[in-house]
C-alpha cells in the first residue's frame, strides 16, 4: 500500500501506528485504564501539532514523545502505585516494536551530544541517546497534557483512575472537586507526591 500523501503540515503519526507498542510497554494492570489514558494524552499531543512530521528525522523524534509518554506514565506508576520499571527493557522493546533505526536517532540527537563519557556498547549509546530525547520532551509534554485534562490536579487524578476499576472518566469540572476528598493519611501523601511530580514537569525519576 502506497504511504498517503502529507498535508501541508507534513505526515501525522496516528494512535494507530503505536497502540500495538503501547500495549506491551504501558499495560500494568489487570483491570485498568492506561491505553484509553494513553490515546486520550496522544490526541492532545496531536491537537498541539507534536505528532507531525515531514521526514524521516522528524519522524524519529515524533516517536521520543511516544516513548517519553510511555515512560512519564511508567514513572506514575513507580511514583504512586510502587511498580517498578526498567528504562533499558522499554527502549529494547520500542526499539523492535517502532523499527526505530539508530542513525535516525543519531541525527536527531546532533553531533554536539557528547557520547564519548558515556557507555561503551552500541545498546548502551542508543539508550543514553534516547533517555536524554525523552527527558527533553517531557516539559513540552507536561504542559500539554495539564492544558489538556484542565488542570494539575485533573492530571493527576486522571492518572491515578487508570489503575482503577472505577475507571470510567467523569465530567471535567469534577475532577478538582473529588480528586483529594475522602483519601486517608496514606492515600493522602501519595496524591500529594504524584501532584508535586506533575507540577514539576513529570521529570524521569
């Protein structure tokens, strides 16, 4: 099938293109929400012209916000539910899943990066090539997905439904509303790190 034509903007990256990744690097829980989380957050990237591209660099770096995506909602739950992750098991497996071609990720990274402090192995460049693209887009990133869900607080409490059965999104405007009310003390501390977190951009932890 012949690739379709870009728009004037250039090519799109559509959900699509990386659901199939997205539920073999995002899926934690056995009942939970994190693809439907993860598409909505994708659709904003979207309206806000991140997923566009007009080559195959720009594509390569369309893809980091995926996998910076995947890696801001595995950090969420490191962060508020006590589920650890391996930076270096994700990136092999979006590695193999995107096809993603390691020149590709040299262009887009530059010339300027300094890789001769870093590790040896070429698995081990290309991962502390695509750890410092990733980090670099989750300011961008944050700042979308608060504009997008209406708030911080919204944010965060959309992030914390998706590990629940309960998971069904509400009204907009009640977010806020309920998203700190009836917690224990426990419960309480852990909205409280998970909101700090994404006030503060989402950094990597």
């Amino acid at each position: 099938m012949n690739e379709p034509l870009p728009t004037k903007e250039g090519w799109k990256l559509e959900w699509s293109e990386v659901a199939s990744v997205a539920k073999e690097v995002m899926v934690v829980w056995f009942i939970g929400s994190e693809l439907e989380w993860a598409e909505r957050a994708w659709g904003m990237l979207a309206d806000a012209g991140l997923t566009r591209y007009a080559n195959d660099i720009e594509r390569t770096r369309v893809l980091m916000r995926f996998i910076a995506l995947a890696m801001i909602y595995r950090d969420f739950c490191q962060l508020g539910r006590e589920e650890d992750w391996d930076a270096d098991t994700l990136i092999g497996e979006v590695i193999y899943g995107l096809e993603l071609s390691r020149i590709r990720i040299g262009q887009v990274i530059g010339p300027e990066w300094d890789a001769d402090t870093l590790e040896e192995t070429d698995d081990d460049l290309t991962n502390s090539a695509i750890l410092e693209l990733t980090d670099s887009e989750r300011a961008v990133i944050a700042t979308v997905l608060v504009k997008g869900f209406g708030s911080e607080v919204a944010l965060a409490d959309a992030l914390c439904r998706t590990s629940r059965i309960d998971a069904a999104p509400d009204e907009e405007d009640e977010h806020e509303k309920r998203a700190l009310k009836g917690l224990n003390d426990e419960e309480f501390t852990t909205a409280a790190r998970i909101y700090e977190w994404v006030d503060q951009g989402m950094k990597r932890l």
